[in-house]
C-alpha cells in the first residue's frame, strides 16, 4: 500500500492576505476622499478670495485671473475684520491662559494628592460636560448682566473681561477632566525624589510636573484655541456692541450686510483671513496634538 505524503502548502512570509489589501485599500480610498470634501472647500475658498465679483458668480470653479490683493485690504479696514480680529485676540489669548493655568493646578491636586471630598470635588468639575451651552445661555445672560449691575460694568455685558470669565468656565470641565488622568500617568518617583532633594510642592509642581505635563497642555491649549476663536454663541448673547463683536460674529454680521452692499469678494477674503489662524496653529502643532492624545490613552 503506498504511502501517502501530506505536502503543506506554501505561505509566503510577509505577505498579507488578499482580503487584507482589498480591506485596507477600502480604508485608504475613504480617506482620501473624506480629505478632499475637507480640504477641497478651503482651497476653493482661499482661491476665491483673490477674485472679483463677477469671477465669483460667473465662473466659481476658475482660477482668478488677476489677484485682487484689494480684496484683503478692503476687508481688514473697511469692514472692520482687523477690530474684529483684534476683540477675538484680547478675548481669546487670556482665556485660553486663564484656562490651562487653573485647569493645570486643579487637575495636579485632583490627580496626585488624596482628601475627603476630592472625588466629589472631581465629578462636580465632571458635571459642567452634562450641560449643552444652549441650555445656560439665559440664565447666563442674567448672570452677567447682573454681574456688571452689582459688581463692576467691567466684568458685565459688552465687555471683554467678562467674556473672558465665561470662556474660562466653559472651557474648564474638559480640560480638567483631560489633565486629570494625564497628570495620573506621571511617574511618581520623580515627585518622591524631588520632595527628598528638598523642594516643596510649589517647585515640585511648577519645575517637575509641569513640564512633564507638556504634551497634555499644548493637546488642550490647542483644542480650546480652536473652541474660542470659532466660538459663536456665546459672543451672540453677551456682546451686543459692534466695537466689541468678535470674529465670527463679525463675520456674521458682514453677511447680513451682503446682501445690500453686494462685496461677495471682501467676504470671501475676511472668512479667509479667518480661517488661516486656526489653520497655523493646527499645522504646526498637529504632531503634539496626536502625541497628547496617543500618551493619555496609552498610560490613562
């Protein structure tokens, strides 16, 4: 009786499976297409802004056929981007500081130190991302108003300062929520070691910690920035003065204006002038952006 061998077949190592590619090409081809519906409008979009009206409306998909340079200088001066740009500058700028330093120091204290109420005091922090912001906008107009009646006009409606108070507290339960579990992931001994080489927890803190925690603060710095310079709503209801709009609600109140005045060219150059801040800070801190992220999530 003949022996039967048994050949195995051969798998060629390194090579993926058919269906492996067919999936991962799948994958990849929906990537780029989600990157052109992105990215596609904000080329379409900067392109446009060096156009005339009549290239806007007579031929949208073209090249411009001379850059209208003017188009920026009319909409920076005339309709009054550059005063809009410079509210949103004095509003966001302190906000988004105020914000990271309270957050970073409340976060520290939550995450590595142990007290009664220090959980209660987490979650309550917590309780703030439960609240859409359309639900406060009310009695937050209330509060403000009579903040600036009672207290100070400084810190009441129509004024930066105030703005800058509700934009810390909007912003604070996430970025506390977020900083919490990366200052958990700090190694601890480096804080013992500090502590035995004589520094108190103010140096520990502000010289040890901190730094460490640099990647989870540019991460939050990043999306806040984002956050406040797009912010609408908030500016909608507790800025009425047009000396103190802000970018988006300029804008807003530009394309109102539109439809009398018929300066499509000088709005399309302002949304432009708009967008290229959150587009730089993106771009260049988009490696720490992921880096944040990808060490909360290994270590949290």
């Amino acid at each position: 009786m003949a022996e039967t061998t048994y050949t195995r077949p051969i798998v060629r190592q390194g090579v993926p499976p058919v269906g492996h590619i067919a999936a991962q090409s799948l994958v990849n081809l929906s990537l780029a297409l989600w990157a052109v519906m992105v990215i596609f409008p904000m080329v379409w979009l900067l392109y446009s802004s060096f156009k005339t009206d009549q290239e806007i409306f007579f031929d949208p998909w073209a090249l411009p056929k001379s850059p209208q340079l003017d188009n920026f200088e009319r909409a920076w001066d005339e309709v009054h981007v550059g005063q809009y740009f410079l509210n949103s500058i004095r509003v966001v700028v302190p906000s988004l500081a105020l914000t990271l330093a309270l957050a970073a120091m409340t976060s520290y204290i939550l995450a590595r130190f142990r007290f009664p109420g220090n959980r209660l005091l987490f979650y309550l922090f917590l309780s703030g991302l439960l609240f859409p912001i359309f639900m406060a906008l009310v009695p937050l107009f209330f509060l403000v108003r009579d903040l600036g009646n009672n207290i100070s006009p400084h810190i009441g409606l129509n004024s930066f300062l105030g703005l800058i108070l509700v934009y810390v507290a909007y912003s604070l339960p996430f970025t506390i929520f977020f900083l919490t579990s990366f200052f958990k992931t700090l190694p601890s001994e480096l804080h013992e070691a500090a502590l035995i080489d004589g520094a108190n927890e103010y140096q520990v803190f502000f010289r040890v910690m901190l730094p460490l925690a640099q990647p989870g603060l540019i991460t939050m710095g990043i999306f806040n920035f984002l956050g406040m310079w797009d912010q609408f709503v908030l500016p909608l209801v507790l800025m009425s003065d047009p000396k103190h709009y802000l970018l988006p609600q300029g804008l807003s109140y530009m394309l109102h204006q539109q439809y009398y005045m018929n300066d499509w060219s000088g709005l399309f150059a302002a949304v432009t002038i708009i967008m290229i801040p959150t587009l730089v800070v993106y771009v260049i801190f988009q490696s720490k952006i992921q880096k944040g992220i990808t060490v909360g999530a290994l270590k949290g």
